[in-house]
C-alpha cells in the first residue's frame, strides 16, 4: 500500500484476518500542554489495560505549563513489551503547531486521527485518515465554554475507543475510577466519550488493521507510575524525616509520600509520626536528611541532577562521619539544566564519587516500579546497617510513567536499624569507640544522641578523625579510617541487591544494563534472536559497588555489551575501574542519550552492526 | 595524711560543673569564644541541664570548633561551612525532646549560610543559636566578614566599605522568638541570656561580640575587646530565674519587664532604654537601626515571643523522638498495603 489514497471512504472492504494488528502497536496523543489531555491519555490507557491487553504509557512532556507541544504515547503489546516503540502508527492530532511533523512520522499505512480543520490529508495519502470535527462535537455535548477545552480530549478517547474496537462498557469503568465520587464529572466526559463513539461509528468505515481485543495478560496487575512506588517503598520502609526542594521529575516522589504518611501515619490523637519539610534548597534537604539520620531518625529526600550536584559536599560528610540517610534521584536530561522532562541515566559517575576527596557511594538501580518499591526497604536497612547515605537512581521514564505491574509485596524481613548501642550496652561495656572496628565487617557501632548513658556521646565531624572519633592529624591514623571505609564498601558489595540473570546460556556475547534500559534491552534480545537467529546472554545489575556475579559474568563471555542511557558510557566506565585490567577489553557500549527513553530497535540495530550481522 | 578535698559543689541534678566541662580549648589564649563556652558551661550546669539531653551543632571555623570545648558528655556534630542550621533542623526533627545548642560565627552564618539561617529563623526551630561574632574569618587568617562593620580597620590597613549585616535585626525580622546581642566579656549578662535561652521555646539567636585577639582587636576595629568596652550600650538589665528557685525581689529600682518562660521560670528584664519593649518587632528593629547610625553596639534582649508555635507544634510531632520510634508505629500495616494495590488495579 505504498502510494494508494489509502483516505477513508476510497477503498471499501473489511480487513482480512492475516492484515490485523491486534494488540501490537502504538498511539500517538498529540496535544498541547496544559489542556487537560493527561486525564483522556489515563482513561485510555487504563481501558487497554481493562482490556486485559500489556500496555504502556510515556508522557513526552515540555518544560512549561501551558501552550507547548506535548506527546502521550500508548503502546499495546500482546507479547508485553513496556518500552517506547520507535515508530508509532497511530496518531492522535490536536495540535496545530505539530501536525504536519506528527502526520509525516507515521509509517506507511498508519493512522490518523485528527481535528478535520487541520486537513493532514494535504500532507500525505499512504495513511488511514480520520478526520473528526472535535469542537463541534464538544460544543454540542458541553454547553459551559470554559469546560469545552478538556472534555474535548475525551471525544477523542470515544473516537479513538470505536476505530480500535475497544469495549464502551470497559471505557466507562476506567473512567468511572479516574472520577470515583464525582459523578457529575463522570457524566460530562462520559457524555463526551460517547459522543465520539457514536460520531465515529455513524461517519466512518474502519480501514485500518489496528484493533485491540481481549487478552487475560492483566488479571491481578496493578498501574503505578515509579515516584508513587518508589514513596510507597519509603513509606512501607518506615521513614519518619523528609527534607525535599521541589525538582522536575522528582517532585512527585515527595508528594505521594507526604500524601501516604498524612493517610497512614497519623496517630489516633491526630499527631503526626513523620516530619515533611520543604527546605530551601537542596543543600539544605540534604543537610536535615543527614541531621536527621544521625540523630537516630530513617530520612530521605528525592530530587534530580541539580540537586545532586549541590548535595555534593554534604555526600562526602554522609561519607566520612558515616550518618545514614536515603537520598532518591530521578535522573533527568543533563548536563545543567539540560533537559528537565526528558529522560536520561547520566547521573551515575558523578553519584558513585559524589563529593571531593576519596568518596564512593551505595548506588540502587530499580528496574521495575516493583523494585521502585522493594529498594525502598532495601535503601533504608543499608544506609542504617552500613551507616551511609544510599542513593536510589531512576529515572524520568520509570519515575513519571505508568507501568503494569505485579502488586507489591508487603516486606518479608522487619526493619534493620543498623549497629546502635543502648544505655544497656555501654553499662556493659563500659565505654565504645565510634569508628572502631570490632566485627571486622568495618562498620563501627554507634549511639544516639538523647542515650542516657555519660558515655555514649562522641564528637561528629567532618574533619580528620581517629577511631574514638576525636580529631586528628596523624597520618596513620587518618589512613586507618580511609582504608576502613574502603573495607566497608567491600561489606557493602555482599549486602546490596545482587544482579538478575535473565539469561545465560551457552553464547559469548553477554549483555549488562540497569533501570529502564531492561525494557528495551529484553524486547531487542527477542529481536536478535528472531533477526539473527543469536540467544545472547544477559545480566541486570541492580546496585554499585558491583558484585562478585557481575565480575563472573564479563569473565565467563568474550564480549559484553553494556547498553545504558548516557553519552560517556558511564555505568561501563565504573566496571572498568573495578574490573580486573584483563576484562576491560571486553566491554562495550551501546549508548542512547536523546532524552527520549530507549528504544529496542535503536539497540538491536547498533549491536547488529557492531557485530557485523 | 592529707586532708581531704571539699566535696564539688553539685548541681539541682546531683552533677558538678567537671561533667559539663569539655576537651581543651586549642583557640588563641584570649579568644572570646573560650568565654563563651565557659558560659556554656555555667548556664547548662546552673540549670541542671542532664549533659546527655543536649547536642552540640556546629559548622565550619574557629567558632564551630568550640563545641569541642564545652560539655563531652553530650553528643556532638561539626558538619559543613554554613549548614549548621539545615543539619540542627534534622536532627530536632528526628529528636525534639533534645535541647539543640548551635555554635556558628559571623562567616559561617551571615555569608556561606545565610540561607540555611534565615531559613532556620523562619521556621522557629527550637534550638538555641549562637553566633561567635567576631567580624573576621580567623582560620583563613583575617579576611573581613559580613558583619564586620562600615569603616572598620583590618590589621593590615584595608577599610571595610560594605555594611555590616546585623543577624539580630535580620532575626527578629525573620521569625526568631527570641533574640539577642552580648559580648563574650559580659559574664552576668550573657550568663543570664543563655539560662532563659534554654528555658525558652523556639529559636534563640543570640549574636555574641566575641574579639578575635589575633586578627580583629586593634585599634579601628569595631569588634575589639577595647571598643566593645566603650561601646557597649546595655538596652536592658537581664536577670533570670529558674523554676526552681523562688524570685526574690532584687532589683529596687526602674522598671521590670518579667518574661514568663513555658518552663516556669521568669526572664526579668530591667529596662535601660526609654521606651523599650522587648515584645515590638517593629519597635525592636528599628531601635537596632538608629543605633548602627549612631555607632553603637547595643546589647540585652532585643525580642521575646513566647507565644509563637515552634517548628515542631506546626509540624503536629508525636510526643515521642521520631528517631525511636517502633517498628509498630512507623512501618504501616499489610492491610494498608493491601488496599492500596486493590485501588490500582
């Protein structure tokens, strides 16, 4: 169907069988920022997913509040692939300003649904064209102007719901939860949604393949986007201090928090059993989340890559006076202010050695909204046991995106509070040094401040410091704390999350990736297979400093490919230095740092031609 | 055989002075934050303060190395240059039954951490936050600060040609509760101010002239040993009795402004300015503003509030340290787990 006026209307007919697309594609959501769009883009989605069909939702947002372009990818995929999908092949077109861009980007014989005064047929005629006159409709359904604007978006929900073959009735109960207890508002934009619906079914003869039709692949499943999961996983964590400065695309973690603890964490007589501060920068969040920790309390703070280069001194403090707390960063677009609502894995360097001086850091990657949650309990349990700030790193993608998910599992283990001595203990031992190290695991114990005991205070600084914690310049026993902490790093490394081993067989290429970058990775491996008949190994990290299984699975393959989502390689740059200089030569990179998340064709083309297929 | 030693005098809570002394000083002898720690010391031991309920916070500089010179029963945390404030917030958050004492000096608050302090003040942290005001960064050897003043002399001839920032001024603006101005060789004055600052609610910010004897005590420094002497201009007489002493009427003459604190004691303040009245912001400010006109370096309480909701009433804290708090109480249980999943489905 290369150049046939493919315009409805032209070519009449039902679709053979062998033509469908069902449950196997993606829409594109062109709209405007600040329309109202995101509540029609949930409803949608969630109807696919009611369909029982694996789905996936990418806000592709600006950096503004209202007038700019914005896009809401929805991928359907039976075989329940998550990751953004290159091409797209339905488009939604709303927005005037991208139309023609938006209308040219489809593959041939894909679909366009678009507001009738924008005429898209002008600028092609090898795709399946819808026009709708979606401001006459609305005008008819809605009689109050001002509301017009954002019931509009759920005329396009109905059309798109009719050309798709998506149930009505499974619509309205998406619907019906998005507007639980407000039915007024129900009835508006269920009217809405309607209305589409019928206009679509009264004025067009489906043409195109595309159809969604039921599947049982989301039976049980949840949707959560990964700052509500990772404020979830705090919660559940059991935090009591957050210091927090609003950042792009961190700030919802803090919000769902604060929402969580006011619902769950209030005690019968109305007091609170947590502490939200916004602070007044991001020096200062951290500042209290380390204050906090070090006086005996589970603090956090989230933000993004301008706020972790300003926690860079007070890191190194965390570091050295070895004060507990968890620090969340939802990794944007850098360098600088870079690009705030673009997604990106470029923080993981600068946060392995956050701070001057010899600092190394406790890093979680969280694939999954699952593990959003479970690192939360994780997170704290390490900081408090290896007295250390531990940094959990996502990403926009994870963070302010909605994934299907298993429901989370209520924590198995109970708190770990780490090595802190009682009145009981310091009677018994009749004293403690702070830093000293009398388990050989290099974590020293520690007291409260308020221990009732004349002997559990000692002298917190971030100057040099001998065991007893009392000042010191004596290059040995400076060295002897450096190299303790080094030790503990060691200790850490058989203490965090280890790797998952997705696949490992019998081939000589292995592949390593964190975070959102498993996504794509999974769904190319299926393409590398299927395209090159190739069953590649593969590794997902899950935590820094790395493992021993990480070091065995580069040694055990001749060639490991390390796909992430940064221009310098990063995560590869950081095995390098841990890896014996033999296995080095092994690495190499596939690298993908647009802002928009990665995509599996992206990664099996760069690897095909890298290997030469 | 030798005779034996008088028993130390003890305090309301059966310790002598030794369990609230600290390590040894390594200031320059004569330094007035040596004097400040003595006072330190005095007021936590005349109040019976238990040394383990108290921690010491500090930041970066010859002043926020003293911490280390006063009360080692207590515990103690020397963070970065100019975040004291952001690290003692945390940490009351996390242990609100403790009473936080921070030692800062004019660099440390009044340039690198003036937003973490205004911040602090705004919020009315209950802490008590002294500035070891000497005008002059010591430990990188005489560089002017922001507080020293119009005109001053550095030793080597350099004229300070910017304004002085008055932290007590800015307090009070900013949401203190309690705010005032002594100088290190003041015993009685300073001794009494620090005895209602641990009795006070709120924050405390007391701004202490504190001469540093290398770097900023010659002749054409405004923060010299000599010129405070000159200088000083009391605008009130501070007493202060505790709770648990009974008030006996010692001051027979002027008049008496008595300040009752939450934990029953009384901040008598005999006032030497006309017209002063150390509960008007506005009155309290502008007062600061007419004397840096007229060059003169006023001490005593400038403002109280004892009625002002501190941090932690606002924030509706358990009773309890949230640091302590069990497992029970902070982990919530499966069933609030459960229905949350059972709303995303």
């Amino acid at each position: 169907m290369a150049t046939g006026d493919l315009a409805l209307g032209q070519e009449q007919g039902t679709i053979s069988t062998r033509q469908r697309v069902v449950n196997d594609f993606s829409i594109n959501l062109a709209t405007v920022n600040g329309s109202g769009s995101q509540s029609a883009n949930s409803v949608l989605l969630k109807a696919i997913f009611g369909m029982g069909v694996p789905v996936s939702g990418k806000n592709l947002f600006p950096s503004n509040i209202a007038g700019l372009p914005t896009w809401f990818l929805i991928r359907a995929s039976k075989d329940g692939y998550v990751a953004r999908k290159r091409d797209t092949e339905i488009l939604v077109s709303l927005n005037a300003e991208t139309a023609r861009q938006d209308v040219m980007a489809l593959p041939v014989g894909g679909v366009a649904i678009y507001e009738e005064q924008l005429n898209l047929k002008q600028y092609r005629d090898d795709v399946f064209f819808y026009p709708v006159p979606f401001d006459k409709i609305t005008a008819s359904i809605c009689s109050e102007v001002k509301l017009r604007k954002l019931v509009k978006n759920m005329v396009y929900v109905g059309v798109v719901a009719q050309i798709l073959a998506i149930d009505l009735g499974v619509v309205e109960h998406s619907l019906k939860t998005q507007f639980a207890k407000k039915q007024k508002v129900f009835d508006l934009n269920f009217g809405a949604v309607k209305a589409g619906f019928d206009y679509a079914a009264a004025n067009f003869v489906k043409q195109d393949p595309y159809f969604i039709e039921p599947m049982n692949e989301t039976t049980g499943k949840i949707i959560i986007d990964g700052n509500a999961a990772c404020a979830m996983g705090a919660v559940f964590a059991g935090v009591t201090v957050v210091a927090w400065y609003p950042i792009t695309p961190s700030t919802s973690v803090v919000e769902a928090t604060s929402d969580l603890l006011k619902k769950l964490r209030v005690t019968p007589d109305g007091k609170a059993s947590f502490a939200v501060v916004q602070a007044e920068d991001e020096l200062a969040a951290i500042g209290m989340v380390l204050g906090a920790g070090w006086a005996g309390a589970r603090s956090m703070t989230a933000t993004s890559g301008p706020g972790i280069s300003l926690m860079a001194e007070f890191s190194g403090l965390g570091y050295f006076v070895e004060a507990p707390g968890v620090i969340y960063d939802v990794q944007r677009a850098g360098p600088s202010t870079g690009m705030p609502t673009r997604t990106q894995q470029a923080d993981v360097l600068s946060i392995a050695f956050l701070s001057h001086g010899d600092t190394k850091h406790v890093i979680l990657f969280p694939g999954s909204v699952k593990e959003c949650f479970d690192f939360g309990s994780d997170a704290f349990d390490l900081a408090e046991r290896l007295q250390t700030p531990v940094f959990v790193l996502t990403d926009l993608d994870l963070g302010m995106n909605n994934w299907m998910s298993d429901p989370f599992e209520y924590p198995a283990k109970p708190l770990d509070r780490g090595k802190v001595l009682t009145a009981a203990d310091l009677d018994r031992l009749g004293g403690f040094a702070r830093y000293r190290d009398v388990d050989g695991d290099a974590i020293g114990w520690r007291t409260l401040p308020g221990t009732p005991h004349p002997k559990a205070a000692y002298f917190t600084r971030g100057s040099g410091h001998n065991d007893a914690a009392g000042y010191t310049e004596k290059p040995e026993e400076y060295t002897a704390i450096m190299d303790r902490l080094a030790r503990k790093f060691d200790t850490a490394r058989n203490l965090v999350p280890g790797p998952i081993t997705v696949a490992n067989g019998t081939s000589m290429i292995g592949f390593l990736a964190y975070g959102t970058t498993d996504f794509a990775l999974r769904e190319s491996l299926d393409q590398i297979q299927k395209e090159h008949g190739l069953a590649v190994d593969y590794m997902r990290i899950r935590a820094f400093p790395f493992t021993r299984e990480i070091h065995d699975f580069v040694a055990s393959h001749e060639r490991v490919y390390i796909v992430e989502q940064n221009r310098d390689a990063q995560l590869a740059s950081l095995l390098k230095l841990d890896l014996p200089a033999a296995q080095t030569t092994k690495l190499r990179s596939i690298l993908h740092y647009n802002g928009l998340p990665i995509d599996a064709r992206s990664i099996t083309e760069e690897f095909a031609a890298k290997e030469g297929l | 055989m030798a005779t034996a030693t008088p028993a130390p005098k003890l305090n309301r809570i059966g310790l002598p002075v030794l369990d609230y002394r600290g390590g040894k000083s390594t200031l320059c002898a004569g330094c007035g934050h040596n004097a400040i720690s003595e006072r330190i010391i005095d007021a936590m031991f005349e109040m019976g303060v238990e040394p383990e309920r108290v921690i010491k916070m500090s930041g970066i500089g010859c002043s926020s190395k003293s911490p280390a010179y006063f009360m080692s029963r207590s515990h103690a945390f020397n963070a970065v240059h100019g975040r004291m404030a952001a690290v003692a917030t945390g940490a009351v958050l996390a242990n609100h039954t403790l009473t936080a004492i921070g030692v800062s000096g004019d660099g440390d608050t009044a340039s690198i951490g003036m937003g973490g302090f205004v911040h602090m003040l705004r919020r009315n942290v209950p802490m008590i936050y002294i500035i070891e005001d000497n005008g002059v960064y010591g430990l990188t050897k005489g560089q002017f600060s922001a507080t020293a003043d119009l005109g001053s002399k550095l030793k080597t001839g350099v004229i300070n040609d910017l304004p002085a920032i008055d932290t007590c001024a800015l307090a009070i603006q900013l949401g203190a509760t309690f705010v005032g101005r002594s100088f290190s060789g003041d015993k009685k004055q300073l001794l009494a101010m620090l005895k209602a600052a641990i009795a006070h609610k709120g924050t405390v910010m007391l701004d202490v002239i504190s001469p540093c004897v290398t770097f900023n005590d010659h002749e054409g420094s405004t923060k010299s040993y000599k010129f405070m002497q000159e200088n000083d201009e009391p605008i009130n007489e501070v007493g202060f009795v505790p709770s648990f002493q009974e008030i006996e009427v010692d001051y027979s003459s002027g008049e008496i402004l008595d300040v009752q604190m939450h934990d029953g004691s009384s901040l008598r303040l005999r006032k030497l300015l006309d017209d002063y009245d150390p509960t008007n912001k506005a009155n309290a400010v502008r007062t600061l503003m007419e004397a840096h006109e007229k060059n003169e370096v006023l001490t005593g309480v400038f403002y109280i509030n004892t009625g002002q909701p501190t941090f932690i009433d606002l924030l509706n804290v358990v009773d309890e340290p949230l640091a302590t708090l069990p497992e029970s109480v902070t982990r919530p249980p499966k069933s609030a787990l459960d229905a949350l999943m059972a709303n995303l489905r």
